[in-house]
C-alpha cells in the first residue's frame, strides 16, 4: 500500500517536472514556429543572437511586431538588429482585448520570409 501512495505523491511533482522542462524549452528555443514553412514564422520575443540564427537559418526578409513600437530595451534591440541584418521591419499594435475592424487589419501585408514577434507584456 505505501508504494501506491508513493506513487500517487510522485505523479504530480513528475507532472510540474515535466511542464517546468517544457516551459524551460519553449523559453530557450525563442518559440519560434513555422504559419507556412518558408514563408511565415511566428515566435515569442527573439534575443538578437535568435533573431540573427533564424535569418540565417530561414532566410527572413522581414519582422512584424504585434506589440507596437515601444521605447522599452527589446524594442531598440529588435529594431537594431533588424537594420544591421537588412530587414525590414514594421509595427502592427494588436492586443487581445481589442477587436480591429477587417479594414484596419488588412493594412497588415505578409510577404514571404515574415517572422511575427508576439510577446506578452
């Protein structure tokens, strides 16, 4: 009988364990994950060394930011980085909270090679 309740105390710190590795990974890869591979990514906020190795990688030509411009460290990195890899780069505010009308989302062009940056903050 104790070992069935050992077991059944182990499972859900096997279980935090797990969703912690997850977590852990999901934060280390940057998240990044293909809408169209080739075409569009969408990924959580990218350091410059993520940004530089998926351009490399995925040969991205641009980035659409869906958090706004800011005048917070991430967003003057983000935009630095950009320029000095030659990507384009736009500013496109949407919040979960705010529904835009059709004609104001469909300013938002996705050519090929865009990587969404889409970070909660």
């Amino acid at each position: 009988m104790r070992r069935w309740a050992k077991l059944i105390l182990a499972l859900p710190v096997l279980a935090g364990m797990a969703c912690g590795g997850w977590a852990a990974w999901l934060r280390h890869s940057g998240n990044l994950h293909a809408v169209l591979a080739g075409e569009v990514y969408r990924s959580a906020q990218p350091s410059a060394a993520q940004l530089t190795a998926w351009t490399v990688a995925h040969g991205f030509r641009s980035v659409l930011n869906l958090r706004g411009a800011s005048g917070a460290d991430w967003y003057r990195i983000e935009r630095a980085t950009a320029e000095r890899l030659n990507l384009q780069h736009a500013d496109f505010a949407m919040r979960d909270s705010k529904t835009r009308p059709p004609w104001r989302a469909s300013g938002a062009v996705f050519p090929p090679g865009h990587v969404r940056s889409s970070r909660l903050s």
